[in-house]
C-alpha cells in the first residue's frame, strides 16, 4: 500500500529529476548561445578584415590615380589653345578660297559660301571640344 509519506518522497524524486532535466537543458542552450556568439563573432571578425582590405586596395587604386586626371582649367586650356593653333592653320586657308571666290566671281564672296566656310570651322571645334571634354 501506498503511504502519504512514500508518495510525497516519489514526488519529491520526480520533481529532482524534472529540475535536472530543466538544468541540462538549460546548460545545453547555454553552450549552444556561447558556441552561436563565437562564430558570429568570428564571421564579423573576417568579414571586417575583408572589407578591411578591400577598402585598401581601392584606397590605393584611387591614390595611384590621382595626379592622372585633367582639371576643368587645363581642359579649357588646352581647348583654347587647339582653338587657337586651329585658327592659325584655317585662316590662310579661309582668306585662299575667299580670293579665288572673289577672282572666279568678282570682288566679293558669296553670304552662302561664308557662311558654309564658317559653319564647318565652327562644327570642327565643336567635335573637338566634344572629345576633349569627355
């Protein structure tokens, strides 16, 4: 027969081994937490170092390049001196064809050949500067 005393003491057992089951569980989540902290630290940690060093290979990119691109006002320049040579070189050919106008046509020049002699000088400087100012 089953006393009061026997059933509070095999109560008393299970609930020991209820609460050491609860405590291995939790140790076992304990060390499962620990171990997840570990390796998202360790992968925080390499992920660092690679941006790390992703950032100092760009940083030296960029520093290797820095005296390699032109400026505004060398561009401009540099336009205006091509401008300038390429006036040089267009205005004997300009005041050629003007006087072989003027001889096969009289003394003047015709308004629509000046103004084709003026549209293709102005449309060769602006391809010019087009391919500079890229």
């Amino acid at each position: 027969m089953l006393t009061t005393k026997s059933y509070l003491l095999a109560l008393r057992a299970a609930d020991d081994r209820r609460y050491s089951e609860v405590n291995e569980a939790r140790a076992e989540a304990v060390r499962v937490k620990e171990a997840a902290q570990a390796q998202a630290l360790d992968l925080a940690r390499r992920e660092q170092e690679y941006k790390d060093e992703r950032n100092s290979l760009l940083r030296d990119q960029f520093g290797s390049m820095a005296g390699s691109f032109v400026t505004k006002t060398e561009l401009s320049d540099a336009l205006e001196n091509l401008t300038t040579e390429f006036k040089k070189l267009i205005d004997p050919l300009i005041t050629s064809a003007a006087m072989q106008i003027g001889r096969s046509k009289g003394v003047s020049m015709s308004l629509g050949t000046m103004v084709t002699i003026i549209m293709t000088v102005a449309a060769f400087v602006g391809i010019l500067g087009y391919f500079f100012n890229r």
